[in-house]
C-alpha cells in the first residue's frame, strides 16, 4: 500500500453534469477574496452591481472608489457604476456617508459589507469582516493605535513669529495690502481675505524697509507652490514671510534707512520719496508736454 502524501497539491475537483454548466475547482492559497452566494447569486441585483460588490471587497483598506475612480479602470460609464452603486447602498452592500473633517474639507467615507446590512444584530456580528474606505484620510477605530498623519509641507509651523515693522508710514502699509491682495494674480491659491491681508501686511512691510520691490516680494511669496496645493493660503504665506525673511541691507558703518513709500498722485505706482507726488516717469511726462 502507496504511502500518502499530505504534502502534494490537491488535484483540480472537476464536478461535471449532463447539462449546464460544469466546474474545475482548483485551490486558491493566494490573491482571492472570499464572495458570498448570497451576493454572487442576488435575485435584485444586477451583474454590474453584483461586479462592482465583488471588485470593492477584493480591495484593500484605504483604497478610493469613488465614480470617477471606478470609471477609469471599467468600461462602464459613471451613470451605470453610479447606479450600481446605488443598488448596493438599497440591498445593504455598502453605505456612504459624508462627513466634515477638523480642517473643514468635506469627504465621503464608504463602508462596504461581506455581508449585507440589514439588521442592528447582524452589523455588529459582520463589523469584524467590514471593509472600509474613504476618498480622504479619517480618524481609526478607537481600539487601533492612530498613526500620526503626516505635516503638510504648504502648513509648516512658522519658525519664528511674524516680522513687526516698526513704521507708521501709512503709504509703506498700503503697499503691502496690494502686495497681498495682489498675490492672486500669480496663483489663484494664494486668495487672501481682506482679515488675513490686514494682519500680514506689517510683515510684508518689514520687507519693504529692507529693500525688496513690491514685485519681487510677490514672486518670492508665490513661487515654487507646493505640487499637492495650498490648503491654508494665510498660514502657508505666514511661513514664508517669516521662514525667507531677507537680512537689512548694510551700507557701511552707517547704514541709511530708504526713503519712505509713496503712492503716485497720477499713476498710483509706489515710489520713493520724502513728500508725496509724483513719481519719475510722470515728472518726466509732465516736462516732455510742456
């Protein structure tokens, strides 16, 4: 009698029949999802639900399904995924709620069940088999240790606080509100409002006592943005007006402050000078038509 030997690959279990269809079972001992007939075999659902059900358990937790998501990896447009969606949410396949995180952004979390969802007693006995996956990152389950989600890198903490002018040039802080308001021009994601435009501008106006034209401080302030976006546009502007903070300009042993800014009284370019007036180009101007 041949010894028996536990060890070796279980055959292929073919079932054949007279009529129908016939299986060749062959054992998975990786990369499969377990299926429940009582969703492959649904008597309501259709084949796309009943596939988008199948393709969401198989993954894993953390991974985004949202329409547009499924959309691009299936033939289906996002009117049939949508409803098959839609089907799976009625037959307690899969649940979507939509929540407000700490930093006020607006996400839907997705729940999927092995099992479908219809009663109190049989949602606490599948929590253990409940996949779960969101479009943005959400607090854990109170028992799992949270792992600290990562700094942005536009929303580091600001080194030092902010610059404090010591001027009381009205025209120099009128500059710097333009400066601020201005930096939309350059990037639509570096939109202040006018409370944050007011609170910055003294900064701002430190770097206009030491020499940086208004134009340089805005490409200083609004260039090389962070690929991922700005989330916080006043937090992230704050930073770098601290974190790029050029030093004073030394002209010797003495150094001369500049000459205070002024708004010209016919272009309302900013210029330097000790009275207000107008600046160089409109003299000039002025002079060439008389």
């Amino acid at each position: 009698m041949t010894e028996q030997h536990l060890s070796a690959p279980a055959r292929p279990r073919s079932v054949r029949s007279r009529l129908g269809v016939d299986h060749l079972d062959e054992r998975h001992d990786e990369q499969f999802t377990v299926v429940g007939n009582h969703l492959a075999q649904h008597p309501d659902l259709s084949l796309t639900a009943i596939g988008l059900a199948v393709h969401i358990q198989s993954l894993p937790t953390g991974s985004l399904v949202g329409i547009k998501v499924l959309a691009a990896k299936f033939p289906e447009g996002e009117t049939r995924i949508a409803s098959g969606l839609r089907e799976l949410e009625k037959h307690g396949y899969l649940s979507r709620t939509r929540e407000r995180l700490p930093s006020g952004q607006i996400v839907t979390r997705t729940t999927s069940y092995n099992k479908p969802r219809t009663d109190v007693t049989r949602t606490t006995r599948t929590t253990r088999t409940t996949r779960t996956t969101r479009t943005a990152r959400v607090a854990p389950a109170p028992r799992c240790e949270a792992a600290p989600e990562p700094k942005e890198p536009e929303q580091p903490a600001p080194a030092a606080p902010l610059p404090a002018s010591d001027t009381t040039d009205l025209p120099a802080h009128r500059v710097a509100r333009n400066v601020l308001a201005g930096l939309r021009t350059h990037d639509p994601r570096l939109h202040l409002a006018e409370r944050d435009v007011r609170r910055l501008s003294p900064a701002v106006a430190v770097w206009l006592e030491r020499g940086v034209a208004p134009g340089d401080v805005q490409r200083t302030l609004a260039t090389g943005l962070p690929p991922e976006g700005v989330r916080h546009p006043a937090g992230f502007v704050a930073h770098r007006l601290s974190a790029l903070l050029p030093p004073p300009l030394e002209h010797g042993p003495k150094a001369v402050r500049p000459e205070p800014l002024q708004n010209c009284e016919g272009c309302d370019r900013a210029f330097r000078a000790a009275q207000p007036g107008r600046c160089r180009d409109c003299r000039a101007a002025e002079r060439a038509v008389a």
